[in-house]
C-alpha cells in the first residue's frame, strides 16, 4: 500500500508540457520555414544577378550569408526555448537556460541541470526540435551548393 501512495506523490505531468512542446515544435518550423525563405530570396537574388557559379569567393560568400542565416533563425529557436524553461519556472536566469537549451538544442544532452519531473519531457522535445531544424538547415545549404555547382558546371548531371 505504501508503494501506491509514493508513486502517486510523484506522478509525472505530461499533458501540459507536451502540448508546450507541441507549440514550441510549431514554432520553430515557423521560425526556419521564415528563414527557408529568407535564404531562397537571398540566393535567387544573386543567382539572377548572375553572381552564382561565377568566382569562387562570391560562391563562399553567399553560401555563407545563407549559412548565418540559418544559424540565426537557430539560436533564436534556442533563445525562445530558454525563456519557455524560465516561463515553467525550471530556471531562475535566463542566461542558465539559454545555456541548457542550447546544449538540449545541439544534441549534447546535459547532466548538469535536472529539470523537475513535471517538465522533463521538454528536454527530448527540444533534442528532436533541434534535429529537425538542423536538418533543414543542411538541406538548404545542400540545396545553395547545388545550384552554384550546377551554374559553374553546366555538363554535370543533376544530382
């Protein structure tokens, strides 16, 4: 009996932090999908300047303007993470969970802090989130690449 009325003292919430991190998924698909097209007008803009495949440093240049912004909309992502763990009250700085969330976001896990048992679950939502934006995140940079190589090399099969 008294194994029932321990594991019911500490019952783990997961209504509520899943949906908080259904919504902050949500958001970061917003947040690189703005940046996706920040990234294509960028790129479509010097490409129809004629600037792709032309010089090699010009290609270095843009591939890397579309890189920073990636990298932008990345650690705005990681920002808005953190300030959600101050709003769950998991931390009292926001500069201790900007920390967190940027090593939760990266894949680096942490054994430094333990969030509560109410909202553990953020941390394997924020890991995923991170994957998923990562991935974009390369697909696109693949994506510029390609499109430098295919100007620059016309006789190259699409690949």
């Amino acid at each position: 009996m008294t194994t029932m009325a321990a594991s019911s003292t500490h019952e783990v919430a997961v209504a509520l932090p899943l949906m908080v991190c259904l919504v902050m998924t949500l958001v970061t698909i917003t947040i690189h999908a703005i940046a996706m097209i920040w990234i294509v007008s960028f790129v479509r803009h010097h490409h129809r300047l004629g600037r792709t495949g032309v010089w090699f440093w010009l290609d270095v240049t843009i591939l890397s303007g579309a890189i920073v912004l990636a990298g932008a909309a990345h650690l705005v992502v990681v920002f808005i993470w953190a300030v959600v763990f101050v709003l769950c009250g998991q931390f009292g700085q926001l500069s201790a969970a900007f920390y967190t969330s940027a090593i939760l976001y990266t894949t680096l896990g942490t054994g430094e802090v333990a969030m509560s048992s109410s909202w553990k679950l953020l941390g394997p939502f924020e890991t995923a989130d991170g994957m998923l934006a990562f991935g974009m995140s390369t697909a696109i940079a693949i994506f510029v690449a390609q499109l430098m190589l295919r100007k620059k090399f016309p006789d190259l099969p699409n690949f």
